[in-house]
C-alpha cells in the first residue's frame, strides 16, 4: 500500500504547486487514492466530503473561539484539504478528469474561501483580537469587518470565474491547464524572476491550508483575517481596472 500510494502521488501530483502540497499534502493524497481507487467512491463524492468536513472546521473555529478549539479546527480544516488534493488525482489516476469536474471543486474551493472568511471574523468577534491599527477592537468593528471581508472574497471569486469565462480569454481551458499537468515556463531575465518570485509569495498567501496553521499556532488568527481580507481586496481592485480598462473603451 505505501509503494503504490508513492507511485500514485508521483503519477498524478502537478506540475506547478505549492510546497506544502509537494512536500505534505499531495504524498499524503497518493495514500488515501490507494485506498479508494479500487472502490465505488468518486472524485465528486470525495469533493463533498472534503467540503461537508471544511464546514465542521468552520463551524469549530466560530463556535470554539479558544487556542484549542482553533488547534482542533486547523487539524480538521487540514482533513478537509487533503480530501480535496485526493479528489484530483483520483480522477487523474482513473483517467476521467473533466471540465465539470474541474468546475465543481472550483465552485467548492470558493464556497470555502468564503465561509472561512466568515467564520474566523465571527471568532474574532467573540474571542476579540486587534484591528489593523494593530489596537484592540470591539466584538461590533468585527463584525462591521466581517461583512466587509465576506463581500471582498466573495466578489473576488466572482470575479475569477467572470475573467476565466471562454467568450473573455477567447479559448476553451484544457483538461491538462485545468490540472496543471504540463510544466510552465520559468522566466529568464531578472526582472520576470523576481516578478515570478512575488507572485508565487502571493499565491503563497492566498492558499490558506499552507500556513493558516502557523496563525493557529501564534495565536494569531485575527492578522490572518486581516492578511487574507486585503490579498483579496488588492487582487479585486486589480481585476477589477482589467475590466474597466476593457469594457469602458469607446
């Protein structure tokens, strides 16, 4: 069982991810397709179950606002992740991943940003936690930001779906695009490295399960709602001069 689940991480992982999927999550993921491969489950059932389970993280991390239960929530948010790296490469290693596929662990992975957002400004509220001013805020100013943060993320994966739509890019997105299977090009020149390597910092901070546990573990997952809310405000405002700069032309 562990040489297969080795073989299947090494067959199905992408080309192009983040460190703590290379090095944690996707060789955990080969081991629990080994185990289900041979059976009825499927990559949409394992994509529900992954977001059925990130709803219990949720639900803890609002409902148990102490440095244990925020432990307790990572550890199962954590759970929900490697079920949603497993949903993929059980499809790849079936040989059946889709673009409807593709599409629902994306609507998922959204619905959860989404949620997350939410439920630890809700704890932020009860547990209390500084502001950006880095001074103490009321349970109400919380809240007040919370609603602001849940519209900033919502409207920002909105807006990924609206920009990545075939009648705007002008193409249809591949299967192999969909799961980063092909090698991307690395810039050359100094300026595209250090473009490349500021990027990769954002996208850093824009996957949570990557280093939401280290906030947990500082005690300090009122910066990250603060860290996570503005990387979605900067990339909305972004997108959104993209499409001024398109659709305000004469």
């Amino acid at each position: 069982m562990l040489r297969k689940g080795w073989d299947i991480y090494l067959a199905t992982r992408k080309k192009n991810d983040q460190l703590w999927n290379h090095y944690v999550m996707r060789p955990l993921a080969g081991f629990v397709v080994a185990a289900v491969a041979k059976t009825p489950i499927t990559p949409n059932q394992l994509t529900i179950a992954n977001l059925a389970i990130f709803l219990v993280a949720a639900g803890l991390f609002a409902g148990w606002p102490t440095y244990l239960g925020s432990v307790v929530a990572v550890l199962v948010l954590e759970t929900s992740y490697l079920l949603d790296c497993a949903d993929g490469m059980l499809a790849r290693h079936r040989k059946t991943a889709s673009q409807t596929g593709h599409l629902f662990d994306l609507f998922t992975d959204e619905l959860k940003a989404i949620v997350l957002v939410g439920a630890i400004g809700v704890r932020a509220a009860r547990a209390g936690g500084l502001g950006p001013d880095l001074e103490p805020w009321s349970a109400e100013r919380f809240l007040l930001a919370t609603v602001a943060a849940v519209i900033i993320v919502s409207s920002a994966t909105s807006l990924t779906s609206f920009v990545r739509r075939p009648e705007l890019t002008g193409k249809d997105t591949p299967i192999e695009a969909h799961y980063e299977t092909v090698e991307k090009k690395r810039a050359t020149s100094l300026v595209g490295r250090v473009a490349s390597l500021v990027m990769m910092f954002l996208r850093f901070l824009n996957h949570y399960p990557s280093h939401i546990y280290i906030w947990v573990i500082v005690g300090r997952l009122d910066m990250f709602f603060w860290v996570y809310s503005a990387l979605n405000a900067l990339y909305l405002a972004q997108g959104w001069l993209g499409i001024v700069r398109r659709f305000a032309r004469s």
